[in-house]
C-alpha cells in the first residue's frame, strides 16, 4: 500500500459519507446566499466576494471540522488503523495520504462553492463577474483551506480519543480565528498585547498590532485577497477601499509573507502531528 492508495481509499470512503455532502452542500450554499441576497445592493460581483472572504474567514474551518478531526482519532478509537498498518504502508503514507484524501475533498469544495458564485453572480448581477478573479480568490481560499486541514489532521493525529480530536480542533479554531483577530473586547490577543505594552508602560502602534494579528492563518488569508482587487483599489466601495491598500508597503501585507504563512501553519502541524503518531503505541 502506498500514499496513493491510502489517499484513495479515504476519499473513496468519504465521498459516500453525508459528512463530506454536507461540507460541500452547505459551502456552495452559503456562498450562493450572500450573492443572491446582495443583487439588489451593490452593481458589481466582488463586492460580495469580499463578504465572501469575511464568511470564509470565519465559518469555513468550523465546516472543515468535522470532516478532517476524525481522520485519524477515528481510526485509533474504533481499532481500524489495526488493519490499516498491518498493510504494507508506512506511518507516513497513513499520515499524508488521509491529509490528500481530506484535502482533495475541502479544495473540491471550494471550487465547486466559487463556481456557484459565479454563476449567480453572471444571472443577475448589473456587471458581469470576472472569471480572472473568482479564479484568484479559489485559489488564495484553497491555500486557507489546506492550512486549518493541516492543522485539524495534525490534532487528530495527536491523539487517540474522538473527544480529544474535537476539543482539540474547536480549540484551535477558537484561538486562531476569534481570539487572535480579537472580536472578543476582553479576551483577545489584541487587548492582552496593548494591556501587556501598558504594564510595562509602553504603548503598541496600529502596525505592530497588524503584523501580530497577520500570523494567524485567518488573517493572513484575509490580508491575502488583496491580490483579487489589483487594479480596482480605489474601489466605488469603502469596505474594500479601508480593508486594503493598491501597493502595500509593509511586508506582512505582501500576499507572498500571508501565503507562507497558511502553508506553514498547515504544513507544520501537520510535521508535529505525524512526528507525535510516528512514535504512537497503536496496539
């Protein structure tokens, strides 16, 4: 057995599952309500792909969730991985095959949800959509998607307890997403770094509070679809105009920092997460 064929069985296996219908019926969904409900308000499509964004942002790895932290938690409770390394595969096939199978099934998802977009977008909206920057926003969304799979497969492959895997996984939404962006006013990475700076009777300036906030995953995706707005900024919209500048001239706002950073996230927890499973008692 090889990468290959442990990343097809998976996906195999999870493409009949209402799980994975789910995560692509409710993505698509969604996507397709915002540009549906946003017709009659703005002229122009990408207007409601930056709201958009801002859903990706925040819902999509609680849809990711229950696709991905079972990946291998479930294996190990249910005594399946007794079967699955009793074939001639390695820990490391086992590990990253599960990670392709569940993230051919969440950038699947993505394109399918991007190009529901478009078509309703191409229906009714007054300008039509162009096909350049759906085409650029799936492709930034993929890289978001493939860094909390990494992350939600790396905390499944941490431990063996279904119960663990999910508390890991919330947890880790929680603190990369609401907490680290700081939409809570007392518990947020933002005011712990300001009550921080006052206790030690300095202060922390708008730049460097942005450039904390940008290595968290979710901001940095966020930061990261600035690339679908070249050449409309300044837009007729002032959303998109306060939330991006034409050229950034800070290096966290550079779309190849924030693209590192979702690879790295994804990439290194899943390192961790194998590294932890490699030296597993299974039996």
């Amino acid at each position: 057995m090889s990468l290959y064929t442990v990343a097809r069985d998976d996906f195999t296996n999870a493409r009949r599952s209402y799980v994975v219908l789910g995560v692509v019926g409710v993505f698509a969904a969604l996507v397709a309500l915002i540009f549906a409900f946003e017709i009659s308000i703005y002229d122009d499509p990408y207007r409601a792909l930056f709201d958009v964004s801002f859903f990706v942002f925040l819902v999509v790895p609680l849809i990711l969730a229950p696709l991905t932290y079972l990946a291998i938690a479930g294996d190990r409770e249910s005594g399946a991985i007794t079967y699955a390394m009793g074939l001639p595969n390695t820990r490391a096939e086992y590990v990253f095959g599960k990670l392709t199978a569940r993230l051919g099934v969440a950038v699947a998802a993505v394109f399918v949800a991007v190009a529901v977009g478009f078509v309703v977008a191409l229906a009714t909206f007054t300008n039509a959509p162009d096909v350049g920057r759906f085409a650029v926003f799936a492709g930034v969304t993929a890289l978001y998607v493939f860094s909390f799979v990494g992350i939600f497969v790396g905390i499944s492959a941490l431990t063996s307890k279904r119960s663990r895997a999910m508390l890991g996984v919330f947890g880790a939404y929680f603190l990369l997403v609401p907490f680290w962006f700081g939409f809570f006013p007392v518990i947020g990475l933002p005011n712990l770094v300001s009550t921080a700076a006052d206790l030690l009777g300095t202060s922390v300036s708008q730049s460097t509070q942005l450039m904390i906030n940008s290595f968290s995953p979710a901001t940095s995706y966020l930061f990261a679809t600035e690339v679908v707005y070249h050449g409309l900024l300044p837009t007729p919209y002032e959303s998109i105009n306060s939330n991006f500048v034409g050229q950034p001239d800070e290096f966290y706002r550079e779309f190849w920092f924030n693209a590192a950073v979702m690879v790295a996230w994804g990439a290194g927890s899943l390192l961790v997460g194998f590294l932890s499973f490699r030296r597993s008692e299974l039996g």
